[in-house]
C-alpha cells in the first residue's frame, strides 16, 4: 500500500514552509487565523499536519501572508532539491 502523503518527507518540508512564511508574516497563529476566517486551531491542525490544504486554502493561506501562490510553489520545490526530498 502506497504512504499516505502526510507521512512523507515532503509533506514535512512543506510544513515547515508554511510555518516560516507565517511567522514572518504574523506574530502568532490567531492573527492569521482572523485574516482568513478561521478558528486559531485550525491554523495550528493545518502547521502540525493534522489538516491537509487544498489548493484554494494553500492560496488563501498564502495571500493572507502576502505571498502569491506561485513564488511559494517554486520555493517549495527548491526546497525539496535541496533536502533530497524529492521523489
């Protein structure tokens, strides 16, 4: 049976991206929460993993840290030919 994308590795860089472009963006997960309409913890399920984005999401998530979707795309797969997470 084929991994689960929440347990590879390149899920986890993505996490991480999403994080650092948060907290560059936000002081704390409630003020980007209130941006995009959400509960805090729902920002919190979504950094830890245990909510998967889709792509409309991942571009409001984006957007509401003042970052296209594109240049985040490109920046996670350099991130994954850096960390020899990808494929």
């Amino acid at each position: 049976m084929p991994t689960k994308s929440i347990h590879k590795a390149e899920y986890q860089v993505l996490l991480e991206l999403l994080r650092e472009m948060r907290t560059k963006a936000h002081p704390n997960q409630s003020s980007l929460a209130a941006l995009i309409g959400r509960s805090q913890s729902y920002i919190s399920d979504v950094e830890r993993g245990a909510r998967r984005l889709d792509l409309l999401q991942l571009r409001e998530y984006c957007l509401a840290c003042g970052q296209d979707l594109v240049p985040f795309v490109k920046k996670f797969e350099k991130a994954l030919l850096t960390t020899g997470s990808d494929r």
